[in-house]
C-alpha cells in the first residue's frame, strides 16, 4: 500500500536524525544543479553538437568547485546509514548471515531506478542506431547521459565494504580513517614523485573511503563538538591541505575534472580531493545545530522526506532532461550563444527551468522503483547468499562503471572504452550491471 508524504514525515522516530535526509538531498540537488549549469552545448558548422564545461571556457569560476563538488558529503552520509543499517541488522541476526540482507536493503533504492535508467537508454540507443537516426546530439548524449554512473560504482563498493571497514574502524577508531588518508597519500607519492603507472587507480578505493569512513565516526559520535571540536579540526585540517597541494602542484585548482587536463582531482581521486572532503564534512557539521532548528518545522520536513523519495530518480535523469531542452533548441533552430558570454548568461535560467520541468516529468514516470519491494522472508540457506550476493555486486560494480565510461553509443559496432585494464563494451558492461542486479536481489531474499 502506498504511503503519503505526511505519513512518512510523520512515522519518523525521534531520534532519526533528520540532518542526514537532508544532507542527502542537499548533495544531489547541488550535483543536478552543478551540472546543468556547466553544461555548454555548442554546434559547429556542419550542425553537430558538443558538449563542452563553462568552468573550462571561464576558469576564474574554478574555485567554486571548492563549494559546490559535493560528492563527498553524500559519501560521508552514506557511511553513517550504512553503518546505522548494518548493525541494525547485526542486532536482529547475531549468528551471522546478514551480509546479502544488508546487501538488497542498502541497495534496492539504488539499483531497482538504475537499472530501469538503464533498460530505457540501452534500448532507446540500440533503437536510434538501428533506424539510422543522426540528429545533432545523439551520439554525444548518448554518451554523456552514462557518465554518472561512475557514482553508483563508486556507492556500491562502499556498501559492498561497509562490514570489514565498519570491524576496523570498531577496532581501530580514527586510527582506520588515518591509514586510508595515508593510503592516499602514498598513491600519490608512487604517482607523482615516482612514476609508477596505474598506481592512482587505487585512490579510487582509498580516498572515497576514508570520506566513507567519516560516516562511521559520525554513527558513533565522535565528530560532534565535543569531541575535540573535531568538525572545526577538520575543516580547517582540510582547508588548508587542499590549498597547501593546489599551491604546491601538481593539483589542479578544481575539484572536478576539466578536459584535456593532464592531472585532474576527480578521475582518479587525489589527495587534494580528499582534503576538500575533510574540509566539507567539517564545515557541513558545523552546521548541524542550526539545520537541526529548520528541520523541526514540519513543512521544511515534508519537503526533505518528498525530495529523498525520488532524489535518485532525479540524479539519473537530470542530464537526460538537460539534453532534451538542448535537442529541443537545436531543433527550433534557436541560437546557442557561446558560453560564458552575456547571452549565454542571460538564457541560462530559462534552460536551468525548462530542465527542471523535464526532470520532474521524468519523475513522475520513473518513480515508483524508486520504493523498495517487500523484505523477503525466506527459508533457503543463509551459507549459499554471501557469496552470490559479493558476486552480485562486484558484477554491478563493474556494469556500471562500464557504462559510465562507453556510454550507450556504439551498441552494433561495439565500440569500447578501457576500464582500469579491460576493453569493455556497452552490451558487456548492461549484461554484467543486469546479471548482477539479479544476484544481489535473490541473494538478499534468502535471509
């Protein structure tokens, strides 16, 4: 049966900690946002489209990066769920066996909207390519519209690692956090300094999860303002090292990445991008005691409870939407001023706007596998779920990050893009993300 907003805002225990929802919400809305903004569509004489970054057009708005790359915040949020959610699990199932369970529930909200994304795209694309279709931004959205996805990849190994990390950090505390940051460090070190080839790929793992690993520290308390005034330390902490490593170099200034850069702060993630995520996990608990006052307003915390039901519906599509007032420009011959010029300025609102209403068209389609299905009650064996689920999303893990780098182009001519050591293409990479999906959802089932 489905359930309103008022009655899901208003079965929300006491003690739920509503920052975090919107923390959450806060971090994709400013992604969404970020990239319809930075997004500059451009022709060239023979009417093709591209894609270019207004950051890159402008570089005097770089530093805005150091405000609005918020992916870090959603991490660290999602480290302290994670946590919450497991030892939750743990609690109910002390004899063990809750590792698949933990699986499908973290991740239900997360896959079940991919995957539709996904299903829609693959065979819209594979639709297009086969009836010769060629407009002026096909094969750049089909392109562009996969390259989130490296987020999902990303968010699926931190669940997928949650209950080894979740033991050190029990074990360790800060200490575990410590040995990440200087995991990261050491890349850096071998990469830089060094040379060693392919070395960064691991700051992938580390960097991410040290900003995962602050979620932990939250769950437990230790980064309130008791503790040492440990969101100030860090702020600041953070703060100064990334300008210290952006000073010194190599480190670019954004913190997202820009074309053809030689070094950038995002793929692979540097030391200098996990300074930034101190700095924002610091200053965004800074802020938690006056949020904490807005959010006891039952309006604001209706709003927060809407947003969270389809904010990952939205992150999907946004860009799929930012593209369809872009085709439909194109179409109505409407001039694209170039970016950064006061034109372009002056017509960014109206397509900022027009994404908008798209998007929460795109919304209302989409939304309802967003809600999670039913637990399952199961008997089967708890030995045979672990590992099907651990298969399961590694599987997803590299679908995904898969697509996010061949995009949905090229399905008949198989077009591939090199994935840490392995060509994969676009029908490899949905066979794995699907088959994987497959295994985590009856996996989780069976506990």
């Amino acid at each position: 049966m489905k359930t309103s907003v008022s009655e899901l805002a208003a079965a929300a225990p006491a003690t739920r900690d509503r920052y975090i929802d919107l923390l959450r919400v806060a971090s994709l809305g400013t992604v969404v946002l970020g990239h319809w903004l930075m997004a500059a569509v451009t022709t060239d004489a023979d009417g093709r489209a591209a894609v270019g970054n207004l950051l890159a057009v402008e570089p005097r708005l770089q530093p805005l990066t150091w405000l609005l790359q918020v992916m870090p915040v959603f991490f660290f949020v999602g480290g302290f769920s994670h946590a919450l959610s497991y030892r939750s699990l743990h609690r109910r199932h002390p004899t063990g066996g809750v590792y698949s369970a933990f699986l499908r529930a973290r991740l239900q909200r997360l896959l079940r909207p991919t995957m539709v994304f996904i299903a829609v795209w693959a065979a819209g694309a594979l639709v297009v390519q086969l009836a010769g279709g060629d407009g002026p931004l096909t094969d750049v959205a089909a392109r562009l519209v996969a390259q989130p996805l490296w987020f999902i990849g990303i968010y699926l190994a931190m669940v997928a690692f949650t209950p080894p990390l979740l033991r050190l950090h029990e074990r360790y505390g800060w200490g575990a956090f410590c040995a990440l940051v200087a995991a990261a460090a050491a890349v850096d070190a071998l990469r830089f300094w060094l040379g060693v080839p392919y070395v960064e790929f691991l700051n992938f793992a580390f960097v991410w999860l040290a900003v995962h690993q602050l979620g932990f520290l939250r769950a437990d308390g230790r980064l309130s303002a008791a503790a040492l005034r440990a969101p100030a330390v860090l702020a600041l902490t953070g703060l100064a090292g990334a300008a210290a490593l952006v000073a010194v170099g190599p480190y670019p200034l954004s913190m997202v990445g820009m074309p053809s850069e030689k070094v950038s702060n995002m793929a692979p993630p540097t030391l200098a991008l996990l300074c930034h995520g101190l700095w924002l996990t610091g200053a965004v608990e800074l802020l938690r005691a006056p949020a904490a006052r807005l959010l006891a307003r039952p309006r604001v915390w209706h709003g927060v409870v809407a947003a969270n039901g389809v904010a990952m519906t939205a992150f999907l599509w946004h860009l799929t939407a930012m593209l369809g007032v872009y085709g439909t420009l194109l179409a109505l011959d409407v001039t694209l001023p170039a970016a950064a010029t006061p034109a372009w300025w002056a017509q960014a609102p109206v397509r900022i706007a027009a994404a908008a209403v798209l998007t929460a068209l795109l919304v209302a389609a989409f939304r309802r596998f967003e809600r999670p299905a039913a637990a399952g009650t199961g008997g089967t064996s708890r030995r045979a779920s672990g590992p099907a689920a651990a298969v399961g999303v590694t599987l997803c893990l590299f679908g995904v990050l898969g697509l996010s780098m061949v995009g949905f182009g090229g399905l008949l001519e198989g077009r591939t893009a090199l994935l840490i050591a392995v060509d994969v293409t676009a029908p490899a990479a949905v066979a794995m993300a699907v088959l994987g999906w497959l295994l985590v959802e009856t996996a989780g089932r069976r506990l």
